[in-house]
C-alpha cells in the first residue's frame, strides 16, 4: 500500500514568479518576506516604485490566514483588489462605499477563510466591532500602509492610526509589518513607538529615485511657466500638478484646458462623487494632467505619471518627497519641477505664525520650511541634499537642474546692507515697516504715489540700490529670508531684522547669493529620454499596437491599463515579439494567470502585426 506524501508548500521565490511574474526579489525584499513569514514584525522604508505591496502580499500568501492591510483611502481600494484580482489572488475589501449585501459577503468570505488579503481602512479598523470581527477569523498578518500618517508631527497626521498600536495587545502572536516611502529618523522613530514595534526589524532602503530629474525654477508668471513646462514634456504626457488653494486649483486646471491641456482639479471642496470621477479618469485615461491640492495622490498606484509639478512652495521635505515620488513609479525617467518666489517664503511665514498650536509646533513648523527653503536655495547636487535630509549620503547625481547648469554665486553682502539698513532707518526714523515692494521702490529710487506719501524720498537710503533690477532685488530678499537674514512679521508679511542680521550689517558676515534658479537647456527633459528611445521603429510600432489593445481590454473590464499590464512588460512583448504563448514565461510581469487569461491575445497582436 502506497502512501501519497503532501506537496512541498511553494517557497517566496515561486510564488513571486508563479503569482506576480517577476524573476527575482530586489534589495531587501526577499529578507522582509522572510521575516514577516516566520511571524516576525517589521518596519520597512521603502521609496516609492521600490515594491513596498510585496513585502506582505507574497506572506500573505505564504502564511495561513488572511492578511489584514490598512489602506488610508477608500476610493483606492478598489484598484488595488482589481490589480490582485487579476493575478488570481484572493482579496476584497471593506469599506463605507458597500451596501449590505456586498459587506456580508465579504465578511463571509473571511470569516470562512477564503480570503488572502482584506483590505480596510485606519478608520474601520479602530473601531470595537471591526475588531471583535477579525477576532472571529484567522488573521495572517497585518501590514500598515503609510505608517508615515501616524507621526503627530509630520507631513500628513492622520489620527485614527493611533489607534493602531492596540493591535499589538489584540494580536500578540500576529506579525505586523509598517510600511512608508516617506520618514525622517524622528518619523521612523515615531512609527516604531506609536504602533509599538519596538521590537521589529528595520529595513531600510536608499531614499533615492534616480529616475526623477529635480528642477526648481524663479517664480515669475507661474501659470504661463507651468504651461510651457508641460508643452516641453511634450503631448500626451500624465501629471500632477500641487497647488496650495482651492482656488489657485481651480484657476489652474482651467488656464491648461483653456491652452489645449487634458486637465481637471481636485481638492476637497469638490463634491464626493466628482473627486471619485476625477480620480477614475485619470487611473484609466492616457494623458491626463490633475491640479489638485495634497489631498490627491496617497496610495496612488498608477505607475507611468512623467511629471509632478508644484506651482506653489511645499511646506516641508518630507511632503515635497512623498508628493514628487508619484512621479516615475515604474522606473522609467520622469521630472520634479517647482517654481517658487518671494511672496511663497512670505506666505508660507505668515501661516506659521497664524498656526494654532504651542511656541514648539511653530518651532517645528518653522524648521520644515527652512529645510525646504535650503533645498530650493542650494548651490549643489538637488538629490545629494534631498538624501542628506533623510539622513543619507549621497553623491552629485549629474541629472538634477544644478547639476546640468550649475548656478553663479556673487557676494550680495553689499546689497544685504543696503536692505538692512533701509529696514532700521525706517523703523528708528520713521516708525514704519513695509513689504518688499516698497522697500524695493525705495532702494531703487522709484517714485510712486506710496513713496510720495510717506515722503521716502528724502531717506538717507533713497536710490541707493538702483544698481540691481527689481526681479533681481526680490531674489536677494528671497535668499535672506530663506537664510534667516529677515524675519516677516504682522497680518501683511512686513520686513524686519533678525537675530542675525547684525552680523551682517555690522560686515562680520559676508552674503554669498546665487543669481537664479538653474535652468536645463532646452531638450534635456529626463521624461523625453524614455527606455522607450531603445526600441527600434518596428518594435516602437508594435508597443504602440499592444498599447491600443491594453486600452481596450482595460475600457472592457474597466479598470485602470496598468492593471492588465505595465509599459515595461509591453516594450519586452514588443522586443521579444513571440509567436507562441511559451515565449511569453519570464517575461517580467506575467504571471501564471495573466499568461492564462491574456497569452493567447498578446501573440495574436504580435503575430497580425507581423504578418502585415
């Protein structure tokens, strides 16, 4: 009598290849996998496009139970449970867009374990009844998605992730793996405490996106300026725009439809259904720009965004890196561009001065905008001080604006005098403080109706400054501030002296300043450079033929393209150009069931192309 021995259970490895179609793990992949596997909890930071989902999708399927994902947006769930879907994993989600019927069976489906991943909200999951719920289930893991939104002073705070760090008593013997692209040490450390990993192991990746080009330029007319931008990215091209208001939002989407842009706005004041809408479109639509506030963008999965614009100044790094990573996601070359000017240093001032909170939240505040003040001010390699931040080193990229055109350093401590001392005379003399305007007409020696009223004219400082150009004086008065040289103070933003301004003043302090933002030639946009320049004329044509059946196999089941596939795997379709489905295993991102469900019609469009 013969006894049958149970098959060995599929290793990391086959079930990355198997399931998601990749040959191997990258960096430390392949050791967070195995320590969540083996019940062991972990922090991973992780830049985006690095393959965060896979650290806990490939346990979840390796671990008994149901893997538990808290995901901070609902209107992204249901993309993220199609992509998983649609390599044969068992997955499904709760949240507040269900009606009863569609709650109760999934419900269901965990609670007789038929689920692998079950994904819900920081919100659902604080509550007592979510948790008595899974209670009554197996529970594989838990896996806390942008675990940066539980530091209460970071970028993007969001309170019902406190509560996360109950799960910790309800699930002692649960492995829990925390999960961001964007922490500082403070954050990371926070992250650790807060959710009560204290004891988990650390993975922490490069901070670098090598593929993202990082340009900020001098605000002048920033509409016009993005415009041109996005025209130099040439047609077609899918982007974010961030803007701080609704209502600069609203005036920008409309200025880019107005100049021939696919662009539509999205911000919080717009009503629910059109938010879904909007986001819908641009996940399944080609070519779409969104102007929005930072309410767009977490979680988003969508991997071929070429550029990620701010037409106003981020009010610190690690929202400036969070917002700019959803650019480039695939891998491929993309661009971060930024134009920021005078009146963004005072406004972003005057906000921390306004803020509610204790002396040490506006400290805090304060010490954000003056590292991304330093960012925008640098004379050297954009990446190397974006990575320094993060407390990483690096080394000039070549690829950053100041790297491709770097900027010229004059001695501005003359100049800085002469602003100094116009500031002090007006005030001793006069009792008077004004914005930059007005400082600068006196400076100049500008007559004008104000000048006149307040008698300017006859100031021992009067014209002293005529030397420089206006655009040239608001530069100066941009850098002091952004040094610490000048402080803005009261409801409209006026000048005044610092601390250390009397170095300065009294010549122990010399004023290096560069003459503007560097500019890249024309042409030498990263985004143009695509892997896409690789491919021959023929193989070009047929990516472009595989690009048009994606389209209108993803418009069929209505889901986002790169669900189906990504660019990377149709440009290797395209190279490779197999005439049997066998030539399509180990072809990066098809896995055992898109080779099942979509093999036979990717050979057919390679083979009808061919034989034209």
């Amino acid at each position: 009598m013969s006894t049958q021995t149970a098959p060995e259970p599929p290793t990391a490895l086959e079930i990355l290849q198997r399931v998601f179609g990749y040959e191997s793990f990258r960096g430390d992949q392949a050791a967070i996998v195995e320590t969540v596997r083996a019940g062991g909890n972990a922090v991973v930071l992780m830049p985006t496009g690095g393959g965060k989902s896979l650290c806990y999708q490939v346990p979840a399927l390796l671990r008994e139970g149901t893997a538990i994902v808290v995901s901070p947006l609902i209107a992204l769930m249901q993309d993220q449970v199609d992509a998983l879907l649609s390599v044969g994993v068992r997955a499904a989600f709760l949240n507040s867009t269900q009606d009863f019927e569609e709650r109760e069976r999934v419900e269901n489906a965990y609670l007789t374990g038929q689920l692998d991943l079950l994904y819900v909200a920081p919100e659902r999951l604080s509550s007592p009844q979510t948790k008595r719920f899974l209670a009554n289930g197996n529970v594989s893991l838990f896996a806390i998605d942008e675990a940066h939104c539980v530091s209460q002073w970071g970028h993007d705070f969001r309170p019902d992730y406190l509560a996360l760090g109950e799960l910790a008593d309800l699930w002692p013997d649960v492995p829990r793996i925390a999960l961001t692209a964007t922490a500082t040490e403070a954050t990371h450390r926070e992250i650790r405490q807060r959710l009560h990993l204290e004891d988990a192991a650390d993975f922490v990746s490069s901070f670098d996106r090598p593929n993202i080009q990082y340009r900020i330029v001098n605000k002048a007319e920033p509409r016009k300026q993005l415009l041109e931008f996005i025209r130099s990215e040439g047609d077609g091209q899918v982007g974010i725009v961030y803007a701080l208001s609704r209502k600069t939002v609203e005036a920008t989407a409309e200025f880019l439809r107005a100049n021939g842009i696919n662009a539509l706005p999205y911000h919080a004041g717009l009503p629910a259904e059109v938010r879904a809408h909007t986001q819908a479109r641009f996940l399944r639509e080609d070519g779409m720009v969104i102007v929005a506030t930072i309410a767009f963008g977490m979680g988003i999965d969508k991997p071929d965004v070429r550029f990620v614009a701010h037409i106003d100044l981020p009010k610190s790094i690690e929202g400036y890196y969070q917002e700019t990573g959803r650019a480039g996601r695939d891998g491929e070359p993309s661009v971060a561009w930024l134009t920021y000017g005078l009146q963004d240093v005072v406004q972003q001032r005057r906000m921390i001065d306004e803020s509610p909170g204790d002396a040490a939240h506006r400290r805090r505040l304060g010490q954000h905008l003056d590292a991304m003040l330093a960012l925008c001010e640098t004379v050297e390699c954009r990446r190397v001080n974006l990575l320094a931040y993060f407390g990483e080193r690096g080394t000039a990229c070549g690829n950053c604006d100041v790297c491709l055109n770097p900027p010229q350093v004059w001695d501005g401590t003359v100049p800085a005098q002469k602003l100094l001392s116009t500031i002090v005379r007006l005030q001793r003399e006069r009792n008077q403080s004004f914005g930059a305007g007005q400082l600068i007409d006196i400076l100049r020696g500008k007559t004008t109706p104000r000048t006149q009223q307040w008698s300017h004219e006859t100031l021992a400082t009067w014209g002293i400054g005529n030397d420089l150009s206006e655009p040239q004086w608001r530069g100066v008065i941009r850098q002091l501030l952004a040094r610490g040289l000048l402080i803005t103070q009261g409801e409209y933003g006026t000048l005044a002296l610092s601390q250390t301004s009397a170095a300065v003043l009294q010549g122990a302090q010399t004023v290096p300043l560069r003459t503007e933002m560097a500019r890249i030639p024309r042409g030498s946009s990263s985004a143009k450079r695509s892997a896409l320049a690789d491919l021959a004329p023929r193989e070009l044509e047929l990516f472009e033929e595989l690009r048009a059946w994606r389209a209108s196999e993803a418009q069929e089941q209505g889901v986002p393209a790169y669900i189906i596939f990504g660019d990377a795997t149709l440009r290797e379709v395209a190279q490779a150009r197999p005439l049997d489905e066998s030539r399509l295993a180990g072809i990066t991102g098809i896995g055992q069931k898109k080779l099942e469900r979509y093999g036979a019609d990717l050979v057919d469009v390679v083979r009808t192309y061919l034989e034209r």
